[in-house]
C-alpha cells in the first residue's frame, strides 16, 4: 500500500463504505436538503447554492433545474442529484468547493475523485466531463463564478483568475445506466489554497427535458478510486450545518427567539446554532419583515453589532409601532399567525 493511501486510510475501518474520514466533501449522496428539494426559476441561477453544499456552475440562469432525486437512484441508494435541462444548448453543471482546513493532505499529493452518474437520453447528453482544480488567492474566499468563459462544445471551459484545471478533463462516456467514474489529479499548482470538484455536461447541443444524474461524490487522497464512505445522516447534516442553517418554522405564531426589549420599539436576543459555523454568518430572511408577517409589528430584524461569533448570533428587532414592547421587558421574535399559519425561515450562511 501506498504511503499516500496510508494517509488516506488513516482513522480506522468503518463496518461499510470502507474508511472513516476519507471522503473530504459533505453530502456526496445529497441527502441534506435544508434549503429545499428543488431550485427551479429564480432559484438555479448561475452559481446559486442548491442542495446542502453544491452549487450551480451554467452558461446563464435557469439553465437546469436542480432536485433532490429519490427514484431514479442506484440499487441500495435513497438520493441523487437531478439535472433537468430547461434552457436548451447550454453547459452546466454543479460543483463543490472544499474549505481550506480539510485540504490539508490534499493539496500537494495526488487525489482522486470519484461518483455514480447516468443521463436520461445519451443522445444529446453525450459529453459529461469532471475536474478537480484549485484556488491559488486567499483562502476560503474564491470568486463566486469560477468560470470565464464556457467555449464550444468539447472544449473545456475557461477558468476565472486563480483557478487552475489540475487533472485534464475529457469525455466519461455516461451512459444511461448508473456507473462509476473517477479522475485523478496531482493538484501541485503552486500556491492552492481550496480544491473545488466540478461536474457538468460539456454539451452545446441539448434538450430541454433530459436528466444527468449523480451521486456518490466522493474526494480522497491518493490515486484510487476506492468505495464511497457511508456516513449516517446526521454526521452528514452536522458537516452540512458548518455553512449553512435554516431555523424555520411553520405554525401559526412560530417563535424564533426570546428578546429583551429594551424600549417601546427595540430589543435583541440570541440565536444558538446546532454545530458551530464556519465564520460568522450572514442572515436572510424569506419573508418581508412587517405586521403581516411577524407579530409585534416588527419591521427590522437583523444580526446585533454584538453577541455575534460561530456558534451563536445576537438578534436586533425593531417594531413601527413605538409602543409594541415594554422597556425592560421582554417579548418573543414570532411569526403573525393571526390568519392562520406563515412558513418562515431564518438562513445563516457561512458559505465558501
């Protein structure tokens, strides 16, 4: 055995999917789905994150729709990735970028990766390709569209400054039956901070209604292929929370968080999150912040100036009211469920 296998081995043996800690990418079988199960128009943009950790990579937006397949899925598998053609003859693909802490062993060495795919119609889907490339500027914090320029169809497309192809990707020959697939690369550009993985049909000449399908993804040190490491969903879940969490709720006068309320109009509190983040993170919320929505006539919620690092948030709520809360008091961040039930999300990111 190799030395670099050695180092990839390295944890001990797990009782199926072969060694613990191999796998350096999180939600390979796209399991975790917290923003959703499915991204069509508005949300399948290019370079817009979809399924927990992958992002869409395409020449324009709404170029596929992306869900979370659970039927046509390999034999003793529940997910896999969907791409639905829905803006004909154009590339696209999805991609993961690996933080700069777990490329630590990669970056220098050989490493391979691997995946299950299959298209729906090999006639048009006839030129799938995979790359492993590398970010060489500041860690953690590549440009958010790695792709220049997408080319003609079978030329590989051109990379943003500081990204760099570190395999030389070429046609996988997909065919209509799940299979694996695997490239290899020495990601030896000087400087690499991240590795990102890249998917994608290099075809100019598709169909609106074909499907490229994928799953067990998979990036391990060393030169082989070897078989996809099952990880329990939670474990996944908790890998998958590092960068992105969703705290929604979905009944009627769904409370968020408990505040102070110092005056009649202004008070915060605090979030905990499950798993700490990755940095501090970024709020959005998927609602307009006003009466009808929340209660208290809330018109302002955002992250505090304090109270703010990776394993929690402080909270600031404004009302329009000037007399909805009682200075030195305090009141609970809750959706308005006077007409019934709001469905409600809070999303932290601390995404690459």
């Amino acid at each position: 055995m190799s030395r670099s296998r050695d180092m990839a081995d390295f944890g001990g043996s797990a009782s199926s999917g072969g060694i613990t800690g191999k796998n350096r990418l999180q939600n390979g079988q796209f399991a975790v789905a917290q923003r959703g199960t499915t991204f069509a128009s508005g949300d399948n943009n290019d370079a817009a994150y979809t399924l927990d950790r992958w992002k869409i990579f395409s020449d324009g937006n709404d170029v596929i729709d992306v869900s979370q397949e659970a039927t046509t899925v390999p034999t003793n598998r529940l997910f896999a990735a969907s791409l639905d053609v829905e803006t004909a003859n154009k590339k696209f693909g999805i991609a993961q970028i690996v933080e700069h802490k777990n490329c630590v062993g990669l970056i220098g060495g050989k490493v391979t990766l691997s995946f299950q795919a299959k298209v729906s119609e090999t006639s048009k889907l006839d030129n799938v390709k995979a790359a492993i490339i590398s970010w060489s500027s500041t860690a953690d914090s590549p440009t958010a569209d790695m792709i220049s320029a997408w080319g003609s169809e079978g030329t590989n497309p051109t990379l943003a400054s500081n990204f760099t192809y570190e395999n030389t990707p070429a046609n996988l020959s997909v065919t209509s039956s799940y299979a694996k697939y695997s490239v290899t690369a020495n990601v030896d550009t000087s400087g690499a901070k991240n590795i990102i993985v890249f998917i994608w049909s290099d075809v100019t000449d598709t169909t609106a209604g074909h499907f490229l399908y994928i799953t067990d993804v998979q990036l391990e040190a060393g030169d082989t292929a070897t078989d996809y490491e099952m990880k329990k969903y939670s474990d996944d879940l908790k890998e998958c929370m590092r960068y992105f969490y969703k705290l929604r709720k979905t009944n009627a006068y769904g409370e968020f968080c408990t505040i102070r309320t110092y005056s009649g109009d202004d008070g915060t509190g605090i979030i905990y999150f499950p798993q700490p983040m990755r940095v501090q993170p970024t709020l959005t919320i998927d609602k307009t912040v006003n009466a009808t929505n929340f209660a208290y006539d809330l018109n302002s919620i955002s992250i505090a100036a304090s109270d703010v690092n990776v394993t929690q948030v402080g909270i600031a709520a404004a009302s329009s009211s000037g007399s909805a809360f009682t200075a030195g008091g305090g009141a609970v961040i809750q959706s308005n469920g006077a007409s019934g039930a709001i469905d409600v999300s809070f999303d932290f990111a601390s995404e690459l």
